[in-house]
C-alpha cells in the first residue's frame, strides 16, 4: 500500500505528460473555415465594408481583414461572390413549445407532452434555416431542448431559456381549466410541465423563479399586465405591485441574471422598471417620458410591431367584434405616438416577432412580415442591429448565467462564428434575408430562402449553396 502511495502521482504525471502531445494536436487540428471575397455588415455599421476576408477557427471569429487572410492548407475556403457576409439574426421573443399545435392558449391544457417536445424541435429547426442562429424564448421552454441542440442531436438555434411565464391569478397566463382555476381542483397540466405557472405574492414569485432556474433558465419573464391575445384579464389591468416584481428581480440579481417583463400599458411598464426590469417586453402604449426614461437608463425593449399593423385584424382570433379583437382596437389606439417617439430617443430596441398559436407556415410567414414591417417604420439599418449587436447585447444580461460568454450578433473577432451569406445588400433590400410585405395572405413557402446562401451557427455549417 506504501509503495502504491508513491508510485500513484508518478503514474499520474507520466499519464499528464503522455497526453499533453494528443492534446497540442487536437487543439492543433481545431477546423478552421475561410470566407473570401465578401461584403460585410458587421452588426452594427450603416455601410458594408467591401472585398473583406473571415477566417473562422473553431467556434469562433479568428480574423477579419480586407483582401487574403493566411489560412491552414486544410481550412475550407467559402468563395462569397461578393455577397453580403453578416451576423446570424436573434428573435428575442419565441415560443417554441406554443406554436403548431393548438389555437388558444387553453389547448396547452390538453395537448400532450410528446407532441409538444416533437413541435418545439420543428420550430428551433425551422427558425435555424430561415437564418435565426440565436433565440430567447419568452415562455414554456426549460434547457431541455438547449442541450440536445447545444450537443448536435436536434438541428436549432442556440436557446436562452426563460422557464415558465410566471403570472397572477386570471392573469395574461392563466392558461388553467375552469376546474384547474377552482379553489381545490386539481394542479394544472400547463403547471406541471411548467409551461406557465400562477404565483401571487412575493414568496410565490420567488419560488416559481427559482423553479424555473432549477430547470435551466437564462432570465425570468413575468406578465406584470394585461394582454392581447389571452382571456381573462383586462387589457389595462395590473398583474403585480412593484414590491412583487421586485421579488423576482431580487431573486434574478442572485442569480446574475435579469428580469424580463410582458407589459403593454404605460403604468405597467412603469412599475417594472421603478422594480429594477431591465427588458420590456411589447410596451407599445407608453408615453412620451417613458420611452425617454428607457432610453436614458439603457433599458432594452423587445418590441414587436407587426403585432400593431392593421393587418393582425385578419387574423381569426383578432376579428373585430371577437374579445381579443377589442383588445387590439385599444391597444393600437393607445399606440399612435409609437414610431415617432422611438425615432426621437432611440431606445435599445430588440427584435421580436413574437409567433405564437400558430401553424408552422403561419410562423414563416409572420417572421417575414415582422422583418418588413420593422424597416418600414424604423428603416433597415435599425431593423437589422435589432436582430444582430443589440440583442447580442443584451444577452450579456445574463451575466455569469450566461451559457454562451462570448459574444453574440458581430462579425469580429472573438465573436461566436454564427454568420450567414445572403445574396445582394441587406442595408438596401431586406428582402435578401426573407423581409415579405405579406402576411396571411402571403403564399405558403418552404424551409428557408434561397437568397440565405450560408448558415454557418457555432463554427458548423448547416446551409451552404455556394460551393
């Protein structure tokens, strides 16, 4: 046993020594791939930078310069043909797991667990072709999915995962059945696969944001108001007083995380950030001194604004005369000073589309919408830092939670290699990157755009139809 004490740390050290070589050559050996002859839109200039090369080693950016970049004999070499090389896009607001499978939010009720994990993966693969490299997916989603997409077994996005939407009773969402919503009845479905969850008062809040950690989430989404789409709460209605937010604000800083918060109204909103909020989500009915006040404090507004054009009035569930639809007739009403005040103080806007009950053609076709619509009030070059740095940005929120640390939505380098090539100039023509001005009325399409001719997300290439 004495001459086994002693010999051990020597085996240990012989072992360490005869690995260090394996180890200098796979890091040694790590892939590099080379993009030459490129235009590029780094995520946050108004210009393109012309005849650039990027050099990508591993999962990361290595070099980028004008003209040839030295690259190992064995780098794959991408010839872009002077297209437009830029950033992957980032959908800050997504519900992977309520989209494909049911109508209204009281389906999640009966829908069957299989069929929502089988639906989610779609979802993550289809976001992925249509160029989206990154999400943040604002309710219903643990790390689960994030895993198997980090680990190579399901095609997606990265995810940042928000958990459960945590709400109040007859909340935005209290998805519950009438006899789940009875004092006594039974636990609901949508509760125990933590889809949504109803906590009212602080220590409830704390606890179901610390559940949702428990379950892998990035950020904490609470529904401080009102809703559109959903059934039983007013519009104008407050969900949480300031000290309640605050408890799931305090429970997120110990985490090194951030709180996210669906607010319409600008009371609402108002709370949230007097709570410590750092990201709104919608908000579309705040004042002038509001959307001053997220400017100036560096607050981040995950602002969908297909969701305020006329057309959603197509939309079945949105029809005038139907609850929903009423809904939207104020919300729309009490929005009009919305582009003009977001032109004024230039709030850090994120890109949301925000596609729920949905089919998956209905979610294309509104990804496409929520692109045109954008640029059309705000113009290209804010649609496209909406979708690129900004939102890389603020995934910095997430702090030492954060699982993917380097930097999101740039082409530079130390950045993560989440790029893509499109055909022509996005900084012109958005349509290069699926920006359709249609929406229900726009032909069905099928995976993807052709004018995306590279997806390349983490270093690995999932599209190319240049070589």
């Amino acid at each position: 046993m004495t001459k086994l004490k002693y010999l051990l740390p020597r085996v240990i050290l012989a072992l360490a020594l005869a690995c260090a070589p394996a180890l200098a050559k796979a890091d040694d050996a790590t892939t590099q791939t080379l993009f030459t002859n490129v235009n590029i839109f780094d995520g946050t200039s108004d210009t393109l930078a012309e005849g650039m090369s990027v050099l990508v080693e591993g999962n990361l950016i290595k070099k980028v310069a004008k003209g040839e970049i030295g690259a190992r004999d064995d780098a794959t070499v991408i010839d872009g043909g002077e297209r437009t090389l830029m950033p992957g896009l980032i959908d800050n607001h997504v519900h992977l797991n309520l989209t494909g499978l049911f109508a209204d939010f009281g389906g999640a009720e009966y829908a069957q667990w299989d069929g929502i994990g089988a639906m989610a993966a779609a979802n993550a693969r289809d976001y992925l072709m249509d160029g989206y490299t990154t999400v943040r997916d604002a309710c219903g989603q643990g790390d689960a999915l994030k895993k198997l997409i980090d680990q190579g077994i399901v095609v997606g996005p990265r995810i940042y995962p928000s958990g459960a939407c945590i709400g109040p009773q007859s909340g935005h969402t209290d998805w519950r059945s009438p006899r789940a919503r009875a004092k006594g009845g039974p636990l609901a479905q949508v509760q125990q696969l933590n889809l949504a969850v109803v906590a009212d008062g602080g220590d409830e809040i704390r606890a179901a944001a610390r559940t949702n950690l428990s379950f892998g989430a990035t950020q904490i989404k609470l529904t401080v108001g009102g809703g559109v789409s959903s059934e039983l709460d007013p519009l104008w209605s407050v969900g949480y007083s300031v000290d309640e937010i605050k408890a799931a604000v305090e429970v997120a800083a110990f985490y090194d995380t951030y709180v996210m918060t669906h607010a319409y109204t600008d009371e609402t909103v108002s709370m949230a950030l007097d709570a410590g909020v750092k990201v709104i989500e919608h908000g579309q009915m705040v004042t002038e001194e509001t959307v001053k006040r997220m400017a100036d404090e560096g607050i981040f507004w995950s602002l969908n604004t297909a969701g305020f054009s006329p057309i959603l009035f197509e939309h079945p569930n949105f029809a005038p005369g139907t609850p929903a639809g009423g809904k939207l007739a104020i919300a729309q009403d009490q929005s009009q000073d919305l582009i003009e005040l977001v032109k004024k103080y230039n709030p850090k806007v994120v890109h949301n589309v925000d596609t729920v009950l949905s089919t998956l053609d209905q979610g294309r076709a509104h990804r496409d919408f929520e692109k045109y619509q954008f640029a059309d009030w705000f113009g290209n070059h804010a649609m496209l830092i909406s979708a690129t740095s900004t939102a890389g940005e603020m995934a910095q929120l997430t702090g030492q939670r954060n699982p993917y640390p380097e930097q999101l939505g740039v082409i530079e380098p130390g950045a993560y290699a989440d790029i893509l090539i499109v055909d022509g100039n996005p900084l012109e023509d958005l349509s290069v990157i699926g920006a359709r001005p249609k929406w229900f009325d726009a032909e069905p399409r099928g995976e993807g755009h052709d004018t995306i001719r590279v997806i390349m997300k983490d270093g690995k290439i999932y599209k190319n139809t240049l070589n």
